[in-house]
C-alpha cells in the first residue's frame, strides 16, 4: 500500500514584470519533493494553501502523511513578534494554512515531516519563536548557511544526539548535509526536543516530538540530495509511518 502524503506548496505573487510561467499569482514546489516520497513508495499530493479551516479538515482527512515543505519566511505575528529584518520574504495565506494543517494533523494523528521552513513552521505552530534573520540577531558567529533565495550548494556538518528517534534513522552520530536558510528556530516549540545542532556553529538542525507518532522536522534541504543515504533513511522512516496509518 502506497500511502498518500500531502505537500505544502510555494506561492508566487503577481508580477507584472514577469513573462513565464504567468504573471498571475501562482504555487509551485520544486519537483525533488515528489521525487523524494515517490522514491520512498509514497504518493506525493500537492496542497494549495487553502486558509478554510473546513478545507483543511477534509485536505487532511484524506491523507495519511503531512511533509511541511521549505519556502518563504514566516509572518513574525504568528510568534507574536514585529518585522525586524528587511531580509523578509512573506507568504502569509501560506502561513495561515499550514499553521492550522499542523493543528489538524495533530488531532488525526497524522506523521509529520518538516524540512527548512517546514521545522520552523512546526515551531511556530507549537509556541516557539525564530531567528528572524541568523546573520543580524544570532550573538555568535553563523557559519555556512545562506541568505535569501535558496542556494543549493552549502554543505556543512550536523551532530545528532543519541536516544532520538533521528539517530535511530540515521544510524550515525554525524552527517553532511545540504543547507540553505537565513533563519532558524530561537526558542523552542512545546513538546519538541532538539534532536540535532550545526557542528560549526550550533544553529538548530532537527526537532522531533518524543513518543510513537513521528513528529519530526530537520533545517536542511534533504530533497536536493536524492541519492543520498540519510536522505532515502529519512524518506523511508517517514513514508513508513505514513503507510502504518494507511493501513489501520
């Protein structure tokens, strides 16, 4: 059985200025999301940011995984914060969905994977708050992440702490992965554990939420890295527990 995983979307805003795809608003997600979940036996269904919360009762009660996709920064209202950087690149119908999506598929019980912004999103969604911009607020020195747009070339090193749930997938007490973010969680959600940290600079790099159900987001972009081994473990674990509430 196949299970089906829902896919969290990017918006992009009218331009005027540009020609192709339209000028018109439109979502999109890069397509090595799909290629992720469908490697791992999973069926990927992309979800537009409907903001109805009845539409997001009936989009999540008909799947059986949820993967928090990477994209566009937070609106700093959700954590109850002002804007305090001009880095900001803002998808707030983006943020309303996905912030009661994560609420929906925590009533149905649903496994949840959160991948850059995906890991901030669930922090936020769970009571913590984010380094608006690492470069301007972090008192010590961030090392090899990127600002901005997405720029998938960064690699650096990630320690992940035993007796998680990621060391369980992962095998490993190090592994080299692919970054590109300008923010990261500050304070950390209710419920979550900090499972993994930057070995050059101790930003964090992977939450999850102890116990049976797999809650678990990292802050790096293992989809542009299809072939590796921690992405296909992580793809594999998730797509797992989404085809065990397929089959119940």
């Amino acid at each position: 059985m196949r299970p089906l995983i829902g896919m969290t979307v990017w918006i992009a805003p009218e331009d005027g200025k540009r020609v192709y795809p339209t000028p018109y608003t439109f979502e999109y997600l890069h397509r090595t999301y799909s290629y992720m979940i469908r490697r791992a036996q999973g069926v990927p269904i992309l979800l537009a940011n409907a903001a109805d919360p009845e539409e997001v009762d009936r989009l999540l009660g008909v799947l059986d995984g949820f993967l928090l996709t990477g994209g566009e920064d937070i609106e700093p209202n959700f954590y109850n914060e002002p804007v305090q950087t001009k880095t900001m690149e803002l998808a707030v119908d983006r943020d309303r969905f996905e912030l009661m999506a994560v609420k929906k598929a925590d009533e149905l019980g649903l496994p949840i994977l959160g991948i850059c912004r995906g890991i901030q999103t669930l922090n936020v969604a769970y009571g913590g708050s984010l380094f608006q911009d690492l470069l301007e607020q972090r008192d010590r020195p961030t090392g090899n992440h990127s600002r901005g747009r997405p720029f998938y070339r960064r690699y650096h090193d990630v320690r992940i702490d035993r007796e998680t749930r990621l060391h369980e997938i992962m095998g490993k007490d190090t592994i080299k992965v692919c970054t590109a973010h300008h923010q990261a969680i500050k304070d950390v959600g209710q419920n979550l554990r900090v499972t993994a940290h930057s070995v050059e600079d101790g930003v964090i790099e992977a939450v999850e939420v102890p116990g049976e159900r797999f809650v678990l987001a990292v802050q790096w972009h293992p989809e542009v890295l299809p072939d590796d081994e921690a992405t296909r473990r992580l793809a594999a674990a998730f797509v797992d527990a989404a085809r065990r509430v397929c089959l119940t």
